[in-house]
C-alpha cells in the first residue's frame, strides 16, 4: 500500500471525541469537517471544526447514525477521509463499506474485521478457533426462553445474559437464580432490541468477583501488530466505565507478557487494522477470559497516552495514509510504558437519584490545570447538555511517577472541577477513588454496587458533607477579598470548619 496524504476530515461524530480528534488534526495541519444535529448547532466540536455542516434532528437516527447524509457531506465538504469516533457508527460494518464505496479513506479498521468482531457470539467462535481463552458460555445466540433457562442450569448461576450486537453495558443482566431468569431475559432481549436493533442475547458463565482488564492493540497494513500494557476498567456502574487506570495494580509481569501476546494473537486472526482493544474478564486466581474486541478507539485512550508519550489517534490517521508501525517509532511488539494514568469520566447525571440524566445549559465551567492532568471534554459556559445522548461531558486524567501520585493528582484536579447549570458525578468521583479497595488495588466490578447496598445513602452523606465545606470555603474566600481580618485557627473561623469536617468524612478523603 502507498503511502496517501489525508487532505480533509470528515469527523462522525460529536461532543468530547469529536473535539478531541480535531485538536490532533489541527496539530497535523488537516481540516477537518464537523456535523450536527439541531441541539449541536453551537456545541463545542461545530465551533472547533474547519467548517461545519447540519445533518438532521436530535434523534441519532435521524442525523449522527444517518449514513447517507454524513458520506454526503463528505462529497459536498471534499473531505477524503472520515473519523468515526466512538459510539454511533464507529463499528457499524455497513458504514464501513460505505465509506470504502464512496471512494473515500475509512480511519479504522477493515469491514471484514469488524465483521468478524462485531458479533459478540461470531467474535467468541473466532476467538476459540484461534486459541484464546473465552469465558465459558454457549458460542451463539439463545433461541428462545426455555433453552435459555436449560443452558443456565447446565453451567450453573449466577449467569450473565448479553447482547450479541452490544457494548456499554446495554442489553445485559446478571442473574443470580432460575426465578429471576424470565424477567431479566425479557429485559435484555428489548434492550437489546431498542439499543442495537437486534435482540438477539447470549449467555455467559458469572465470574466471581470479576475485573475488566483489557490491552490496546495496534496493527498497520503490512502485518506488523504491537500491544500496550493493558488498562484496568473495573470501576464500573450499570456495566458502564467511570474510572479507568493504566496499568492495571493487579497484573504482574508474567500475566502482563501473555495477555500482550493473546491480545496480538486475536488481532491477527481478524486480520485487524488500525486502533482495536482485547477486552478481558478476570478471576481472582488471575485466570483471563476473552470477553470481546472493541474495533475503534475506546473513551480510555488518554490513560494509554499519557503513559506512552503517543498520540493514538495521529496513529491512526498515519496508519490509514499506509503508514508502517517503525514510521510511527513503534519498533517492538510490545510498547513500553512510564508511570501511571487514571482517568474519571464527569457525566451529567446525579448519583442520588440512581444516576437520573441532568440535562440543562452549563452557565459556568472550570476545568483543572496543573502538572501532568488532561481535560478532554465538548462543553463550554453556554453548551445546552441534552437528554438526547450520552451524559459524559469531559474526561479528566491525572499521570504520575506512581500510583498514589497519579490518584492524589486526579483528585486533586476533580476538586477544581466546577460545573454549574446541571449536576455532575464529580464528587461521587472523588470519593471512589478514595475508596480503601480502590486505593490498595483490591476492587472488582462490583465495588460500587457493593457500597451502594451496604450504605445506599453514602452517596447522599458525602454531598451534604461537600455543601458544608462549600459554604465554608466560600464565606472564608469571599472575607478574603474584602481584605477582612480573618482569625484562623484550629478551634474556630473557616478552617477550624474545613478541619472539623476533614475529621467527619472517612480518612482517604482529601480535599
């Protein structure tokens, strides 16, 4: 393959990717082409874009997964190549082939790749053919109820119940015993449904106290694949990321060089391209599973960034004009890594009411600075934060020479976040990772249901607890300024208040 320059982007998506895709397309000298949807007319990535085009209503249908508009923007805007993001069309196998058809460079993998991938059971029986370890489970989709119930009974509960065509936790359920089967098939089947168009659901052994650990995977058009040191995801709600840390605290060398070479191994058995993830359950014996390859890049990437010194998605722009992996000063198979990356997702949502969207128009926003932390985000003082789309707004991440630097910096960088005109999980953030099982590396999936159901009104405690040191943090800034007197001490005064109530939040906590 030669080489090709991209001349113009096309990218297909919104919000924080969008952005964040544009910005090292700017650093390339590459113009790049925004679309959007009537609540996007002023988002932060139409604004950003070379030029900017309106394809449709609110609905994603009817505009973000509307394949005919968006390649028609690319002949009207002269774009010669197109970024999916993530999300929406990023690992929709028909745009993929549209994209090709139209003439145009896909920045992503080949069709038949994430064909192959696409399918969770079709990725399981491809996986098992090549040899790599896949959670126990049946390797293609339940027919119906019955025998539904009759293979969870033959591997034994708890079961999980998945989607075949899905990701980010939709059209999944753990089912703990026979009696609630039916209802909790039922449930992912029309997730499923309403989620992928597709209602097809498969089922899965439950590992006990699982973590989610997976490798970034990188492969260029002349069968040269690298991996990175994996990143841990098991911080988890819903089935969905809120925290995720590379490298992971549970992985030792040994565990790290074979899931590096199992990562490499599936690549190669899909003849992959581009920017992929091996995603992995794991027991606590250190026993990994194939779980499924997410075929673009992940919302984590930056912790992978920030550990390596590379951009990824300059890699992927370089790999789809046909570069090699050595252009790109990837000269092994495995890249090395320096330190440590966490990185917190801030969504718009409200941990007291069961994480209930919070909708509305950011008024004001701060973003943390300092050494060594990094806001990816699509909002801005005036941004309307619909209920139409994902509720993530920004990315915070925080590296450091080790772990503990690395936590102590994002927390500290999450305390300077301020978000007004909607509610946030920032403080909910902040006290995960001061979490004792999240600061000794002893968690798993399943710690922040495990808090919510010893103490459901933990989450409630902590914010009344913020709101105090608020008014206090305030009432002392606002004397400040008015270059009062202020008597500070241990016993009374604003301090004396801040110390007090250090002492009532848990230790870990740190403001």
């Amino acid at each position: 393959m030669n080489p090709k320059p991209i001349q113009k982007i096309l990218v297909a998506n919104r919000g924080e990717i969008a952005t964040r895709v544009m910005r090292t397309c700017r650093d390339l000298g590459i113009p790049t082409v925004a679309v959007y949807s009537d609540p996007d007319r002023k988002a932060l990535h139409v604004r950003y874009a070379t030029e900017a085009y309106h394809i449709g209503l609110a609905l994603a249908k009817d505009s973000y997964l509307n394949i005919d508009k968006i390649i028609d923007v690319a002949r009207r805007s002269g774009a010669d190549a197109i970024h999916p993001g993530y999300g929406f069309l990023s690992e929709n196998v028909d745009f993929a082939q549209a994209v090709l058809d139209a003439g145009l460079i896909l920045i992503g993998p080949k069709p038949s790749s994430m064909r192959a991938m696409g399918s969770k059971t079709r990725a399981r029986q491809v996986m098992k053919q090549a040899g790599v370890p896949v959670v126990p489970g049946l390797q293609e989709a339940v027919q119906d109820e019955f025998s539904a119930l009759q293979y969870a009974h033959e591997i034994g509960f708890p079961v999980m119940l998945k989607a075949a065509a899905g990701g980010g936790g939709k059209g999944m359920r753990k089912v703990e015993c026979a009696a609630d089967f039916s209802s909790a098939f039922l449930a992912a089947r029309s997730e499923a449904q309403n989620s992928f168009s597709d209602s097809a659901i498969y089922i899965e052994k439950f590992l006990h106290k699982p973590r989610h650990i997976e490798v970034q995977i990188f492969a260029d058009n002349h069968g040269h694949v690298a991996s990175f040191v994996e990143r841990e995801c098991s911080v988890q709600r819903r089935h969905q990321k809120l925290i995720e840390e590379s490298p992971s605290v549970f992985v030792d060398e040994g565990m790290r060089k074979k899931m590096g070479e199992i990562a490499r191994l599936a690549a190669r058995a899909v003849d992959y391209v581009g920017a992929g993830t091996i995603e992995f359950l794991v027991d606590a014996h250190h026993n990994f599973y194939f779980m499924e390859m997410n075929t673009r890049l992940q919302v984590e990437h930056p912790v992978t960034e920030m550990t390596t010194g590379l951009d990824l998605v300059e890699m992927q722009i370089r790999v789809a004009e046909g570069k090699k992996l050595k252009d790109l000063k990837v000269h092994s198979e495995t890249i090395p890594a320096n330190g440590w990356a966490i990185e917190a997702r801030i969504c718009a949502e409200d941990p007291r009411q069961n994480f209930l969207p919070t909708p509305g128009i950011i008024r004001h926003f701060r973003q943390p600075s300092g050494p060594f932390v990094r806001t990816d985000t699509g909002i801005y003082a005036g941004t309307e934060v619909t209920a139409d789309y994902d509720p993530m707004i920004a990315k915070v991440i925080a590296w450091g020479s080790d772990r503990l630097t690395a936590i102590r910096r994002l927390d500290r960088a999450l305390s300077e976040v301020t978000v007004k005109g909607c509610s946030t999980n920032t403080m909910f953030l902040r006290q995960l990772l001061n979490f004792s099982e999240f600061i000794k590396g002893e968690y798993d999936t399943g710690m922040i249901e495990k808090h919510h159901q010893e103490s459901p009104s933990w989450i409630e405690e902590e914010h009344k607890i913020v709101a105090l040191l608020g008014a206090a943090l305030f009432s002392f800034e606002r004397e400040q300024r008015l270059q009062t007197k202020v008597n500070v001490n241990l016993n009374g005064g604003a301090s004396g208040a801040i110390s007090k109530w250090r002492t009532v939040i848990s230790p870990g906590v740190r403001f």
